[in-house]
C-alpha cells in the first residue's frame, strides 16, 4: 500500500541522478570513485535481498563479486570471450555457489551461518592467491576488456553511466521483489521460520533462493568492477570486502533499496572526504559505523522514513470482492484427518505415546488434558513440525507423518500457535497476505482472499498496523484470518483462548462459532473447559501422552477417568462424576 | 614419531593461544550473549602495549607485563560501557557489526600510533643459545612451554573460581538469567563489566605470549581472532570445555595440515573441516541436541 506511488518517486529521482552525476563528477579519479560505488552498491543490494529481506547473515558477499569479476577477467582477457558472454558465465558460477552456501542454512542459522560463510570467504580468498595457473595469484589479471553498449565505453565518464545503469535497474528490481509472493515469502521466513512453514512456505528454498540472488547480484557488481578498472587482484575480494559491504547495508538500512545505496555510496566516498585526516581516517570510518550501528538502528534510511512516517498517511484497504471461502469441499462426516498409534519420544520422555483418534470433516473436534499430557506435541506431529517416533498420520487420503510442515499446510491445513508467531515486523495485511499464498492463484487471488480473510475476522482497520504494536487479542485474531486466508480443510488451534480477557474470549468464541456454521473442520486444543463445551462436537482427552477417553461433550466430561486426571484423587473425582452426570 | 610429537607439541602451543583467545569471546558471549569480534584486537592491542611500556619506558618486562594487563583491563571496561552497554537490547547481527566497526577502529588506532614495521618481543624465558631443550628428539621451545602452562594454570583456576567462589557463582548466575540474578540483589551490571575486564586482559596476555613467536603488527590480531571466533563456534557457543578442545585442537589440525596437506592452504584446510565439522556436528563437541519448541 501506498507502495506503488513511492516506487513511481524513487524511479523519478533516480533516473536523474543516474544522468546527472557522470557529469558532476568531472575528476578522473571522481568518476573511478562513481564506477567502484556503483559496483559495490549492486553487491550491497544482494544483501538487501539476502539479510534485509529473508535475513540471512553472510560474511561471503565479497566471494560473489569476486566469482563475477574472474569471470570477465578471464573470459575477456584469457579466452578472448565478449564481455556479454563472459557475464552470464560468472553469473551462473555465483549463482551455484549461492546453491550450495544456501544449502547449508538447512542446518545451520545466525552465528554458525555467519561462521560459515566467513569459513567460505577465507577458502575463495586462499585459492584466487594460490591457484596461480588459473587467477594468475597474488599478481592478479589484467587487459580485463569492457563490454559494448551501443557505444564501446572507452571513457571513465561513459563506463559510469553504463555502470550507474546497471545499478538503476538491479535497485527497481530488488524493489520490487520486495512485494511480491517470493519477496513476503522471504521476510515471513526472516520474521518467523516456523510460522513461514506452517503456512505452506518451503523455507528451505526461499532462503537457498534468496542466497543464489543474491550471489547473482554481487557478481554482476563484481564483473562491473572488473571491466570498470580492467585489472583485477584476489585482495580486493577479501573478508575485508565482504566485511565493508555488510556494513554498507546496516549504515544505510538493509530492508531497503535506497538504504544499500546510500550505504553503498556513503562509505564509498567516505574514506576520500576523510583523507585529511590522514593516518586516522579509518579510525573514524570505523567510528562511524559504530555510531551508526548504536543511534540508527534500521540505518540512515529507516532513520529517515521513520521521520517520514509521521506524515504519510496509509491508504484504505480495497474491500473483497466476494466473501472468504471457508469450510471444506468435501462431504460432511467422512474422516479427513485419522492419527494411527501416534508416538513421539523425545529421549526417555514419552510425550504422545500411541494415540489413535479421527477428526471428521464439519466438526469442531477438541483435544484435552491436563498440563504435559502431549496435545502440543500432538498438534506438532500433525502439522509437520515434528517427525513422529513411530505411528502413521493420514490426511485427506494421504500419509503425512514426517512430511515438512510447508508440505502439510499445502495440502490444506492451516494453524495457529500457543505462543503467537506473527511476522511482528511485518503489517496484518502483509501477514495475512502470506497466508493466502498458501492457495492456489496469482497475486490477484492470493489479494482478494487476504482481504476477504481480513473483513471476516473484522480487522479491516488494522490493515496497515505493523503486527507487533497491536494488542495481544487482536494479534491472536491475526493468527486466525492469516490461517484462513489460505482457506484450509483443517484450521488446528493450539490454545487460542490463552491470555485473553472475558470479553476477549466471547469474540473469540463467537468467531469460532460462526466458522463452524460455514462448516469448517477444526482441532481445538483449549484448557479452558467453558470455550471447549461451547464449541465441541467431539473430545479426545490425553494424559501422560494416551488416550483416556473420548466421545461426545457430555460423556466424555463425566467420565471418572478423566475427572481423576484432572482432580487427582479418585474419590472425589468419582462424586463430582456423579454429580455431572 | 619424532616428528609426529614435535608437530603435536607445537600444534598444541599454538592451540592454546587459540584457547586463551576463545575463552575471552566464551565469557562474553555468556555474560551478555555478544559475539566480540575485536576479541582478536585485545590480542594485538596487549602485545602494542607490552612493547610499548617494555621499550619505551624502559621497565622490567614482567612488571611491563604487568601494567600492559593493567591497561587491557581499563580497555575492557571502556569497551563495555562504550560498546556492550548502549547494545545491550539488540539482535546479534548490529552488535557483531559494531564489534567489527570496533576492531576496524583498534587495527588502524595502532597502525597510526605504532607505524607499520613489526616489532620483536623477547620471550619469557630467555635461557641458552636455542631458547629451548631437546628431549626424546623433541624441540621444547621454552616459550611454546610457557604458553601451554600459562593455559593449563588460567583453565584450572578459573574453573576453580566460577565453582568454588562467591563472586564466581554470581557472575555465573548473571551469565544464566540476568533477570533472576538482579532479583536476587547481585549486581549484574558490575558482573558484566567484570566479565569484559576478564576477558580484555585475557586477550591482552594472549597476544603478550604469542608475540615473541609471530611478529607484533596491526594485522596480528585480525587472523587470530577470526580463529578463535572459529573454535568458539565448533566448541558449542558458549562452552567453556568446547571452546579449550576446540582450540587446542585446531592449533594439532592446522599444524599437521601445514606438514602433510599443503602449506598455502593450511587456513583454508581448518576452515573446510570447519564448516564440515558444523554441518554434521552443529550443537558442538560436547554438545547435545536441542529441539525447538513451538
């Protein structure tokens, strides 16, 4: 929102800029300075892809650039390639090994990636020195040729225009990446990995994605850079470089296009605004940063929008067209979800320890029991977010037990968490957004159903709030049109009356009712037993990780079992049966 | 085997300066949850200052020394107020950064004071024509001796003083659950200074004994550091234990990789097992597995 109009001004003064400064800048070594800032920039919009948007941490941004740059320095120089064919060459080099960096966040995130890719940086660093047959070593390669654009671009003055180009439309495109289904599918995953994948978002190829983009982007920087100085050597694709970049995407602000490119420029020409200083000059530079890092926290840009702000105003929401869709496709009472001799231990801890139970389509189906006795972990084994020790789990006709969460949630099952898990940074529209991509259709789809998700639940209003500001009822009710905006067979909520005040709770309950009435399909884990008999068709009670009982609301309530491992002690639990029943 | 043992001496040495340096970033990491990328700093800034107050005012090396700690200390505590304090309540990435801004600031703070030529540093022991001994066909450097005993003594006494001491108990009760520990009336912002003027002047000693073996320059601490950075992350973040091992035995791996895989890619040998050793180990060496919860 609101979006489309600042992209129209940013495309307006950048386009100027990219004319005007090649002839501002009349110096030589000013306009060297231009080409080295464009370059660099471009790398630095890797990272607003790479960190600012899925946020991954790498330290190997200078390893990209430096794959792009041989790639044109021995295609041009070597093997007599044109420039246009050298390029994409360095370009798919970077993009594999972004693969294959990407590849590990499977495994590894936060301090241990970031040790990773400086791991991946010293090792590009140790061959461009050493492997001198191929990169010509320490001494590095020159005779780098520039490419031809209409023109050859023999002067420093044309090859920044060319270069500033480049930069121009790499900055649109990451733009506007930004708002599209893969660009909120990688801050999803930033925010909220777990919440990203139990909405059908294969986190694992967003981030892999994110990293190969970013690769690509800092290649072609790289390639720029070495045709723009047409010498190249392994020292300038160093962690130290990958070092500079990182901190030219926090000083300027990472979640943003022009925040990488002030950043980019800012510390480009910093050292030269500084070099009267002489021998201190990068005393300084580094206590700009730490200034910076420590009074702007979202960089100079989000210090700037944050002014801005206060003045923009956020547009209306445009109302949906037709109603959500909610509730099922299928016929009412058959079985969609069947739980066969579930189990899942952690070590010696027994947590669900062979549970059998079905769900049928329409019902509102309610797991119980007391505190510990596995309904969590119940629901983690059903939406995939545990792989279950033995046990199968059928849904909609297929085994799901072990499937990953995004793959469960596609085929059409949405939920919400205990513990809220929205993307906080991000605004309701934009959580909900997520959510409806979970549906098939194009952005026009996955836009008509979030709004319809939103009016459903009411929130329309809040649309433009970021997720974290709002208060905790209202963000529980996030959690619920997000799941909804992906129109699932089978919403499971984990506790969601939890926290919530009295008048809180009837809302709650009301819009809980209001799905049934639309007939969808619901797992309800709830401790609070008033919300439960309100709701429920159907109980499944669990303690220390097995089925106790189950059955119909009434019965199963009046069960002495149950009421024992509610209470405690069978005497009194066997006289408040009674008087139940 | 004599050269087997010769390799292992000195791949042990040298890992216990890797040690020492990793235990610095090891107990500010769980002090205040900061990943301290100048820890390698300190290094190069205690070996500048060792030189300094050595040469330039003349004094006895071992009270040098001294003082030398003394003024890591004060820097421990600046940096803590400085730096640690205003970021306390940021996300890892901005505090990383910072620590970096940091180290930029520290490498180029010497460059300009100390000028680029390296400097020598007498070693501790200074005995005999060979500053060393031979025994059963292996070469003792006394310095390489120093360093493991200086690494054997701090490991064992400062196990004893987080076990056995009040003010160690505290200091682990902050490192733990700052909240509680406030709760219970221990002051926690003294703790954590205390912490960083620990782990400064531990930094500062080991780069004092690895500088009689490497030359003091600016650029010293950069690769130390990012080694340390490395053993702390393999040890498990955060393990005292790990981070030791993990030192040690990179200090064993790159030595022997220098010796029988190749000497220009010896950096670039540690750091593959590295990342291999994090695919397939990630909770650490003495680690166990963590699920998440949801």
């Amino acid at each position: 929102m609101g979006r489309g109009r600042s992209g129209v001004a940013a495309i307006a003064l950048g386009l100027p800029l990219v004319i005007a400064l090649p002839l501002a800048v009349t110096t030589r070594y000013g306009t060297n300075l231009l080409i080295l800032a464009a370059a660099l920039s471009i790398s630095t919009l890797g990272l607003t892809v790479l960190l600012g948007y899925a946020g991954q941490i790498s330290l190997a941004q200078a390893t990209f650039f430096g794959v792009g740059a041989y790639a044109v320095a021995l295609g041009t120089s070597r093997w007599g390639m044109d420039w246009w064919f050298a390029l994409p060459l360095g370009l798919g080099a970077a993009t594999a090994a972004g693969v294959v960096l990407g590849m590990t966040t499977l495994k590894l995130g936060g301090h241990y990636l970031a040790m990773v890719t400086i791991c991946f940086q010293i090792i590009f660093s140790q061959i461009a020195t050493n492997w001198v047959a191929v990169t010509g070593g320490p001494d590095g390669i020159s005779g780098i040729r520039r490419p031809r654009f209409f023109t050859p671009l023999d002067t420093a003055q044309q090859y920044a225009w060319f270069a500033l180009g480049a930069l121009f439309l790499v900055g649109v495109g990451v733009w506007f990446l930004r708002d599209s289904a893969l660009g909120r599918s990688m801050r999803a995953v930033r925010e909220n990995e777990l919440a990203a994948e139990a909405l059908g978002v294969d986190s694992l190829r967003v981030k892999v994605t994110a990293f190969a983009l970013s690769a690509a982007i800092a290649a072609l920087g790289g390639a720029l850079y070495a045709s723009g100085f047409r010498y190249i050597s392994p020292d300038t694709f160093s962690l130290d470089q990958s070092i500079e970049v990182l901190a030219m995407a926090l000083a300027g602000g990472a979640q943003a296009v022009p925040g990488s490119i002030i950043g980019g420029f800012l510390l480009t020409f910093l050292p030269e605004w500084l070099r009267d200083l002489k021998r201190i000059y990068l005393v300084v530079y580094g206590a700009v940063i730490i200034l910076v890092i420590l009074f702007m926290p979202e960089g100079l840009w989000g210090w700037a929008r944050l002014l801005g702000r206060r003045l923009a105003r956020p547009r209306p929401l445009r109302p949906a067209r037709r109603p959500l869709p909610v509730g099922g496709r299928g016929e009412a009472g058959e079985t969609i979800l069947a739980l066969e001799n579930l189990g899942k231990h952690f070590g010696g801890l027994k947590a669900v320890d062979g549970v059998d139970f079905a769900v049928r389509r329409g019902e509102v189906h309610a797991l119980i029991g007391p505190n510990g006795s596995g309904k969590t972990t119940c629901i983690n084994l059903i939406s995939g977010l545990y792989r279950p020790t033995f046990g199968r789990i059928r849904f909609l006709g297929r085994e799901v037990a072990g499937m990953r969460p995004n793959r469960v949630a596609r085929r059409g099952m949405a939920r919400t968490f205990q513990n809220i898990r929205l993307f906080r940074d991000l605004s309701v529209w934009e959580n909900v957004l997520v959510g409806a991509q979970r549906a098939l259709g194009g952005e026009a789809a996955v836009r008509e159903r979030a709004a319809a998700a939103l009016e459903f639940v009411g929130l329309e209003a809040q649309a433009a709030e970021r997720a974290r500001n709002l208060p905790y009822g209202t963000q529980k009710l996030v959690e619920i049109a997000r799941a909804l905006a992906g129109t699932p067979e089978l919403l499971l909520l984990d506790e969601p009356g939890a926290g919530l005040n009295q008048s809180e709770k009837q809302e709650l309950v009301d819009l809980l009712k209001r799905l049934r009435a639309h007939g969808l399909t619901m797992l309800l884990v709830e401790h609070d037993m008033s919300l439960v008999t309100q709701l429920s068709e159907a109980i499944t009670v669990l303690n220390f990780g097995k089925k106790i009982s189950e059955g119909k609301p009434d019965d199963v309530l009046a069960d002495p079992v149950v009421v024992e491992a509610y209470l405690g002690n069978r005497d009194a639990a066997l006289g408040l049966a009674r008087e139940h029943a | 085997m004599a050269i087997l043992g010769q390799l292992a001496f000195t791949g042990l040495a040298i890992g216990g300066v890797y040690a020492l340096i990793a235990l610095g970033i090891v107990l500010i990491y769980r002090a205040t949850n900061v990943v301290n990328f100048a820890q390698g700093e300190f290094c190069m800034l205690g070996a500048y200052a060792l030189v300094f107050i050595w040469q330039g005012a003349r004094l006895d090396y071992f009270l040098a020394a001294a003082v030398a700690l003394g003024l890591m200390a004060i820097l421990g505590l600046l940096f803590a107020l400085g730096l640690y304090y205003p970021l306390r309540n940021r996300s890892f990435l901005p505090v990383i950064i910072a620590t970096i801004g940091a180290s930029i600031m520290f490498q180029n703070g010497a460059l300009a004071v100390f000028g680029p030529s390296p400097e020598k540093v007498r070693p501790v022991i200074e005995a005999g024509p060979t500053g060393g001994v031979m025994l059963g066909g292996i070469f003792f450097d006394y310095q390489y001796v120093v360093i493991l005993g200086v690494t054997l003594v701090l490991v064992v006494t400062q196990y004893a003083f987080f076990e056995y001491t009040l003010l160690g108990k505290k200091m682990q009760a902050t490192s733990q659950d700052k909240d509680m520990a406030r709760l219970l009336g221990i002051p926690v912002t003294l703790m954590i200074a205390l912490t960083f003027i620990y782990s400064t002047a531990l930094g500062g000693l080991a780069g004092m004994l690895v500088a009689p073996i490497y030359f003091v320059t600016h650029k010293m601490g950069a690769v130390l550091g990012l080694k340390a950075f490395a053993v702390t992350i393999a040890g498990g973040f955060g393990d005292v234990r790990g981070a030791i091992a993990g030192g040690l035995a990179l200090g064993v791996i790159e030595t022997f990789g220098a010796a029988y895989v190749s000497v220009v890619y010896k950096d670039a040998f540690a750091f593959l097992l590295l990342i291999l050793f994090l695919l397939f180990r990630p909770q650490g060496i003495f680690g166990e597995k963590v699920a998440e919860k949801a």
